[in-house]
C-alpha cells in the first residue's frame, strides 16, 4: 500500500513502461524509435507409431527458431551506419556482433536484457518519400541473429 503522497509504494505494483528502452549495437550505443521482432519458437514435432492405441499424435518439441528483429530510427545527415553494414554483407565479408536491448527503469538501469548473438543485417529500408508530409525520415534495418538471450537484473 502506498501513503498518500506515494513515496512509500513498492515498485512490483506498476508493469514497466516500454518506451524507455537502451540498444547497444557492440560497445556503441544507438538511438531507435522502434524495436520489434523480440521472439523465439519451438518447432512441433508430430509423432505417431502405427501399433498405438490411442488414436492421436503424440507432440514433441523440436529446433527453436527466433525471429528477426526490427530496429526503426530517423535518418541523420552524413548517418550511414545501416548501409556500410549491409554493404558488407554483399560482398561476403559478413560482420557479425551482439546487440543488447535493454528496458530501462526510471532511473536509466537496465531491468530486463535482450541479447541477441552473431546478429547481422537482413534487410535495410529507406525512408518514403512525400512532398505534403511532415513526418521525420525514418529508416529501418532487419536483424538475423543466431540466439537471443533473456536476463532480468
């Protein structure tokens, strides 16, 4: 319970806002708009032998599969960090690193940590283009990784 001006309320009551988050692309620290994709999945293996009596498949869990992440920003001038990257990986020398996400508490410490493994770029994508817009130019870049790694502190 809280007192009436509520500096005695337990910080378990509220789930964490999500629009407070960090990523660390390597040692360097990046600025998003938006991240997505943040999921992992058991594939099904189905199993039935002929001489069995009941008669339904038996489910198994199979290889996890992780899906990619997406990382949107807006575009600054003389930034192009997303497209020497992917540049990269066209010419075969494909740079893998570790990307952290993290959601920050109120007082900027990580309270939940993504850490997604050898990741490197997919798919880039510009920004649209509209002559009656007033939007900011926004980028997005599509990560493959090979494992994410979830840890609370």
């Amino acid at each position: 319970m809280a007192d009436e001006n509520g500096s005695t309320q337990s910080a378990n009551i509220w789930p964490l806002p999500k629009f407070h988050f960090e990523v660390k692309w390597g040692d360097q620290v990046m600025s998003f708009q938006e991240v997505s994709g943040l999921d992992a999945q058991s594939e099904e293996i189905k199993y039935r032998a002929g001489d069995n009596p009941i008669f339904s498949v038996s489910k198994m869990p199979g290889m996890i599969k992780y899906g990619n992440v997406t990382m949107k920003k807006g575009i600054f001038k003389g930034d192009n960090k997303f497209w020497e990257w992917f540049k990269k990986v066209k010419m075969n020398t494909i740079e893998r690193t570790t990307i952290t996400i993290s959601l920050l508490d109120e007082l900027n410490k990580p309270t939940m940590v993504w850490t997604l493994k050898n990741a490197w770029p997919t798919k880039v994508t510009g920004t649209d283009l509209k002559a009656e817009g007033n939007e900011v130019a926004i980028e997005s870049i599509e990560i493959v990784h090979e494992g994410l790694e979830i840890t609370n502190k």
